[in-house]
C-alpha cells in the first residue's frame, strides 16, 4: 500500500506536468495494488479509482471517465455515508466529466452537493469550498448566466487569496476564470488584465509548455487582439 501512494503520487505530478500517458500507467498500476491488498470496495481504491477517471477526463475520454467516477461515488458512500468530503470530491469530479458532455442541468446539481456537503464539513472560507464555488460558477457560464458566474468567481478568488496569498496556481486558476467571464461580458481590458496576472502566475509555478500556460496565452493573444482593433 505504500508503494501505491508513492506511484499515485509520482502520477500526480505527471499529470500536472502534461504527461498524461505517463500518469495513466502509474494510476493503473496504483489501483492493481490497492485491488489486492484491501479488495475492490476499499476507500484507497475510490482515490485511485478517481484519479484514474481524472487522467481519462483530460485525455477526452469522457465515458470511461465517467464511469470511474460513479464507482468511486459508490465505493466512498457505501464507506463513509452521503455528507462526507470525500463523497463531495467524488461528486464534484462527476459533475465536471457531465458538464464536458454537455449535460450542464445535472452537472449543476452535482455542484451545488458538493457545495452544500464541503460548506457544512470546512465552513464557508476552505479551499474545497473555493474549488466547488467555482465549478458551480463554471457551470453557470456555460449555461449563460454571466453575472452568477462573476460573483462566485469573485468569491472563489476572496478565498483562495486568503488561504495562498496573491501568487498561487489555485489563484491564477481562479484569475483566469474571471478573465474567460469579463471577456464575455465585453470588457476586453479587464480580461487583460486577469489573463496577463494570471500567465504570470502558471509561469512562476509550472514547466514550460504546460498546458494551462498555453490556453492562458491564447486567451490572452486573442483579447490583445480584439484591443488592437484586430476584431
């Protein structure tokens, strides 16, 4: 079992490096192991089974995802009951592979849980609060209601500022966010502005050619752009 944390882990980082490929085979191998030693309902097979359905997700393999997801919101209630973290993070990660299918009403649903199970668990000012904020607020984009997404993106920013102060990558996260939702609103400078405090974070914190360095300089080429009067 302590072999499997190590290669989740070293997976992890894989993952956020951009090697998906790489993240995958570890993750696969971590999930073997834990299946062995504590049998197929074990919570440390639900955080393999997810970070798994987290590397298919981002490499588009969205039902596969998906279904790992509904195993280990399976395994981790059966575990620990309806209103644990653990179960919102499950149930977080579902909601975000049904709003990359397009199902926007049931991915909001699943946001809204996961808010209501982490705010009664941390209180309203947790990171996992910041997290579930703002995938609700993602979700509200999609679905075109602008000025709901600002302000739970505004909210999300508040809080992860006060936890990492003003230069971490869960920061720029959120900072871009903002940035993609002013951009819509047609308030092209201050999208700039996010865009460039943004970049400037991912660059301080992540390798080059990473892909949240690269979405980031796009948005941000795009809105230099349309100030250029490039239309």
């Amino acid at each position: 079992p302590q072999v499997a944390i190590g290669v989740n882990n070293l997976g992890n980082v894989l993952q956020d490096m951009g090697d998906l490929a790489g993240a995958k085979g570890l993750y696969e191998r971590a999930l073997r192991l834990d299946e062995a030693v504590y049998g197929p309902d074990h919570p440390n097979v639900a955080r393999d089974v997810n970070n798994l359905g987290n590397v298919l997700q981002d490499m588009g393999d969205l039902a596969g995802a998906k279904g790992l997801y509904e195993r280990a919101l399976r395994l981790d209630e059966a575990a620990y009951g309806p209103d644990h973290p653990n179960v919102a993070r499950d149930v977080n990660n579902l909601g975000s592979v049904l709003q990359d299918m397009g199902d926007l009403v049931g991915a909001k649903g699943l946001y809204e849980r996961a808010l209501r199970l982490d705010e009664a668990a941390y209180g309203p000012d947790h990171p996992n609060v910041a997290r579930d904020v703002n995938n609700l607020g993602n979700v509200l984009q999609d679905m075109g209601d602008l000025v709901g997404a600002k302000g739970l993106y505004e909210r999300a920013l508040r809080l992860d500022e006060a936890v990492y102060g003003p230069d971490h990558p869960s920061v720029a996260r959120d900072v871009n966010n903002l940035g993609t939702l002013v951009y819509a609103m047609g308030d092209f400078i201050g999208a700039k502005s996010y865009f460039e405090r943004a970049l400037r974070i991912f660059q301080q914190f992540l390798p080059a050619g990473h892909p949240n360095i690269a979405v980031v300089q796009e948005s941000l080429d795009i809105v230099n752009h349309e100030l250029s009067g490039g239309g």
